[in-house]
C-alpha cells in the first residue's frame, strides 16, 4: 500500500509511540514501586508477571476467584522476595460489585493512593459443550447455550477496563501518557493492558465463543487507543498464541500435538516492557512460539532451518502496526469518498451540523 495509503479520518486522534521493539530487553528496575493490579493473576500468565514483577519492587495486588490458591501464592512470593507489597484480594471478574471493591481496596493499599498499571488478565478457556454442536433443542423447554466464556471474557475485561479508566487518571503525580516521552524511569503511570490471544486476529475452529470474547477485546482495544487520550492513559494489548497453562485443555492439547507453543516467559516479557516503559503507547503484538527467522528484501520472514548469521530468534510479532495510516482497499475508497465529501461542505457544512446537533439536544431536553 505504502505512499498509497489514505490517512484514517481519525488519524490525528490516534497517537502510538514507534513500533515496538520485539528485541528490546525489558528494563525491570522501572517496574519498582508501580502500584499495578492483576485480574486472574494467580495462574498462568498473570502468575508469571506476579512473580516477576514482584522481584523488581513492584506493588502488586492479585486478584482472583481462587482464594486458597490466590492467598497461599501471595504468601510464598512475599517470604521469597522479601516484597512487603504483595496483596491478594478475591474478586469475581464478572461481578461489578466485585471489582469495585477490588479497585476502592488497591487504592487504600497503594503507598501514594493511586494505581498505575491494570492487566485485564482473567479468562478461560471453552465451556462443556461445544457451540457448534447444539443438542437437547428438541426438548418443550430447550435450555440456552453456555455463554459463561462471554461474561469472564468479555463482560469481566470490560468491567475491568471501565473502571481503570476512572482511577488511572487520577494517579496522584502522574502524567498524561505520552508517546514522545523520554524513555526513563518514571514511578506514576496511567497504563491498561488488555491480555487477549492469538483467536482475536484469526479463526480458531471449533471455538466459535471462545473466538468471539477476544475478537471483541481486539475491538476494545483499538477503539480505546484512539480515546483514551481524553484521559491521559495509555492502552496496549498482547495475543499470546496456544501456550502450555491451564487455560489450555486436554482437547487443544491433543489437537497441537506435534506442534509448536509459545513459552510463557514471553508473554511475561512483553507485559514487562509494555508496563514498564511509560512511553509505548497504543501497540499490540502477538506472541509466538520462539524461532529462527529472517526477513528478506521485500520483507517477508520466513522460517530459518540450520546455521545462518542474519538469522534471528523470535517470538514478539507487533500486530496492527499501521493500521491507522494503511487500510485495506475497501475502506481506502469509501474513506477518499466520505473526506472528499466533508472538504466539499467546509466550514459552512460543520457549523450547520453544529446548530442541529444543538436543536437535537434541546429538543431531548424538553421531550
């Protein structure tokens, strides 16, 4: 597409710091004293972050339905590190009053009063029952689909991310995000990071729901990089591809048999550099099994099998990388059609919409 491309009509709403650099080795030390929050945090790839961010003197607050295991992991990590700042709080990801209390708790534990990273973590894998495999609809009273995937998945981030967007601005001595920022230490920051995967950019058969909860936290994700400005925080996402957790189930196990997952330690990589460097705003990636690649001259990577120097090893893979400024060929000519349109009615045709816009709200007022 290239010089080609139309600029989105929202394009200077849309503010993303350089591509991220999949090679960049996370700088630890700036996650000291970050308050962050971690939903579904005592397993998987939020148990890993736990651990690691822990280390580095974060304080960090797990949050997860399983207390046994929730406040036995916070105990362990805390002897471990000699962290005093570890916090298990119980919080059901699809009760709103449950991440309520979740978000008025961190608040009265962070040492300033203030959060400054939220990882939209929690989910789960497939129901009982496959959705595309309907069954007992031939009963008088047939029962309705599992859609309990839908409320942690969807329902549970969105709550989530509701409520990061009120408490992250105001995060006492922190500034508004910034992609241009000096890449330094900085300990207040405004940051949501949306954990989604690898079947919100592609088809995953037989996971129709599954697909659909991350195919709308993609959605979540690139509407919010264009708003959140309006509060001054920073929105980035990771899709891990299949990696060996519990989420994972016997039945993706044996379908992956004889193939490649990602390592979690990548995962936990990418969330470390997107947490801790206030300055990458508004990026996404994928991560990937790790492997020998090479780009060639008209930028396509392909698999590196033996010995070669400009090979590289690789897991991190940024996604939407210029989606703001490239768009596919349908969106490129509705988009030239409705810019030509508006250039066409000027400043005449905004003030005009401006007065009905005003019309409307008085006439709502008086309804």
């Amino acid at each position: 597409m290239g010089q080609e491309a139309m600029k989105h009509p929202l394009g200077h709403l849309i503010r993303q710091s350089p591509p991220f650099d999949a090679n960049h080795i996370p700088n630890d030390s700036w996650m000291k004293d970050k308050v962050v929050i971690i939903t579904g945090g005592a397993s998987g790839f939020g148990l890993g972050m736990f651990k690691r961010w822990a280390v580095a003197g974060a304080v960090v607050i797990v949050a997860d339905i399983n207390v046994a295991k929730g406040d036995q992991l916070v105990r362990d990590v805390k002897k471990a590190t000699g962290n005093p700042h570890l916090h298990f709080i119980h919080c059901d990801v699809t009760d709103w009053p449950s991440q309520v209390s979740l978000f008025r708790e961190t608040a009265k534990l962070s040492p300033h009063g203030g959060i400054d990273t939220v990882v939209a973590n929690a989910g789960i894998g497939g129901g009982k029952k496959s959705f595309e495999e309907p069954s007992d609809l031939d009963l008088a009273n047939p029962p309705p689909p599992d859609i309990s995937i839908l409320d942690v998945n969807l329902k549970g981030i969105v709550y989530t991310s509701y409520l990061a967007l009120w408490y992250l601005p105001r995060n006492p001595g922190s500034s508004p995000a910034d992609p241009k920022c000096v890449p330094i230490q900085t300990n207040r920051d405004r940051h949501l990071l949306l954990i989604g995967s690898i079947a919100g950019l592609m088809a995953i058969p037989g996971a129709s729901l599954y697909g659909a909860s991350k195919h709308a936290v993609v959605g979540l994700y690139r509407n919010l990089r264009a708003s959140s400005f309006m509060h001054g925080v920073r929105v980035n996402l990771i899709c891990p591809y299949f990696v060996e957790t519990p989420l994972l189930t016997a039945r993706a196990r044996a379908i992956l048999a004889g193939g490649v997952l990602a390592k979690e330690e990548d995962v936990v990589d990418a969330a470390t550099r997107f947490a801790a460097d206030p300055c990458v705003v508004g990026r996404a990636v994928c991560v990937n099994p790790k492997l020998k690649v090479k780009q060639d001259v008209g930028g396509e990577w392909s698999l590196v099998e033996g010995e070669d120097q400009d090979a590289e090893q690789r897991a991190i893979w940024e996604v939407y990388l210029h989606d703001f400024e490239d768009a596919d060929v349908f969106q490129r000519r509705i988009i030239a059609i409705i810019n030509r349109a508006t250039e066409i009615r000027g400043w005449i045709g905004w003030a005009q919409d401006m007065v009905r816009a005003l019309a409307y709200g008085l006439r709502s007022l008086w309804a």
